[in-house]
C-alpha cells in the first residue's frame, strides 16, 4: 500500500478528536500534531513517476487543513470529482479499543 503524507498534523476541532490516531500517534512519537509541516516526501509522486499505483493521501493530517492551503497544489480543483461539493467533510479516524462506532446521525448533524 502506497502512503503520501506531503505534509503532516491537524487541529482538533471538538472533544471528538480524542481518539483520533493521528493525534494518538504523533503523541506516542513525541510529535505535535498541532504543527502543520511540509515533509521531507512533498514531491515523491513526482519523483517516483509510477503510473497506475493506488496512493492513499495524508494519513497523518488533514488534507484540506488551512495551514497548508500554500503547498496544495493549484490545480487541485480540477482534478477532483465533478460532484465534488467544498463542504465535503471526513469523519472517523478513531482506531483503538476505546473507538467508538461512527453515528451515521451524529454526521450528518454536523454543521457546514
């Protein structure tokens, strides 16, 4: 499985976050999540050049986190689904023995 973080961290929005693993992760790694930073990786799919590999994007931050809207890259807009909507939002990420499951409800109340 390929892995691209080109940057890292995320903020914690509500308490809902706490089982968060990125957030648990970096804190076993001594690493402050609230810090968004570019990585050392950036420009791997580029230098790399693999053609027909799947890539699965940030795992260890938020993608669309403001703190990195001038390292994504311009033409983002154009190569996502037409029916892409801006208020699109992920939820879950909650992976240990205490994760609760996912309230299909509580996500659709979330206020865009």
């Amino acid at each position: 499985m390929a892995i691209w973080n080109p940057w890292r961290g995320c903020h914690k929005h509500s308490e809902e976050c706490k089982y968060c693993y990125i957030h648990k992760g970096d804190f076993k790694r001594g690493i402050d999540t609230n810090n968004i930073v570019k990585t050392n990786h950036f420009y791997a799919p580029i230098a790399k050049n693999k053609s027909g590999q799947t890539v699965y994007l940030c795992f260890s931050t938020d993608f669309l986190v403001a703190d990195a809207d001038e390292w994504r890259i311009e033409r983002f807009m154009d190569c996502i689904p037409k029916d892409w909507k801006d208020e699109l939002v992920v939820v879950g990420g909650e992976s240990d023995r205490n994760a609760r499951p996912l309230d299909y409800v509580w996500v659709l109340s979330i206020p865009f």
